[in-house]
C-alpha cells in the first residue's frame, strides 16, 4: 500500500467542482472515491455530504457507506490508502453533538446534531430505539420536546 497514492487525473479533478480533495483511492471498477472536506465523492458522479454519512463498514474488500436515512453505496478499494482515516476523520467532525434521551419504558431516541460543511447550518437527526414507532404520533411528540430541551441545554 502506498502511503501518498498517485495524484488524480485532471478529469476526476475537474467532477469535484472546485472542491479540494484531501485523499483519495482507486477503486476497482477503475474510478475514485475521493474525499473533500464537504463530502466524499463516489464514481458515478455520487457526492455525499459527511453530514449524511451514519458510518463507514470497512473490510478486506473495501467500504460500506451507510447513510442516514439508510440507504447504503459499496466500493471495492484495493488500496485504500489514507482513505479510511479520512472518512472517520470527517463523518467524526460532522457531529456536533448526540445526547440519548429515554422517551418512556419502551426506548428512547438519539439526538444527533451535525453540522453541514461550508454552511452556517445544523442538522438534527432522530435515531429512534427499535421498540419504538416513529410514526406514532405521541413518539414524535416526545421526541420533539427532547429536542427542545436539548437545543435548549446546548445552545445549539
């Protein structure tokens, strides 16, 4: 594994629309995930911002981007290089804070602000304990004073 990878191709360079790339790798199919320090750029044109990445699965073969929302993008990396280090490096900082808020007996909800890279902008995201029906309207309620008081607490 090389520790300083090859520099990108003028092409793959341009697609980050004057974006700066921190690292990058090749990936199997020939293209490169690259990251920015707004988003990771994946080929086929895919650009997703750190604030909607939950988390990055790593193995032998390469990474599992899971969103959010959950939806979820595979690449094959051969080499990683310093990729891996730079997607904990910058989902990490995306998150503002997260606070765990038990709602009632059944579960509780996570509270997780993050900030959204070049902006001014918070974003909070509800992870709601699997017990729990998000669309219960009583639920949401809840959690949405929990948000209150949190945003409250924090000043955020």
């Amino acid at each position: 594994m090389r520790l300083f990878g090859s520099r990108l191709p003028a092409d793959v360079r341009s697609a980050l629309h004057g974006e700066r790339p921190l690292s990058h790798a090749l990936t199997a199919g020939g293209g490169y995930a690259v990251a920015t320090l707004g988003a990771l750029h994946l080929p086929g044109g895919l650009r997703v911002p750190w604030h909607q990445v939950d988390r990055a699965v790593w193995d032998q073969e390469g990474v599992t981007i899971v969103m959010t929302g959950g939806a979820q993008h595979r690449v094959v990396l051969p080499e990683p290089g310093l990729l891996p280090e730079t997607i904990r490096e910058r989902v990490t900082n995306s998150i503002l804070a997260s606070r765990y808020v038990r709602l009632s007996e059944a579960g509780g909800v996570r509270l997780v602000a993050r900030r959204i890279a070049g902006q001014d902008a918070v974003e909070w995201e509800f992870v709601y304990d699997p017990e729990l029906d998000p669309t219960d309207p009583g639920v949401r309620a809840a959690a949405e004073q929990a948000l209150e008081e949190v945003r409250r607490a924090l000043g955020v």
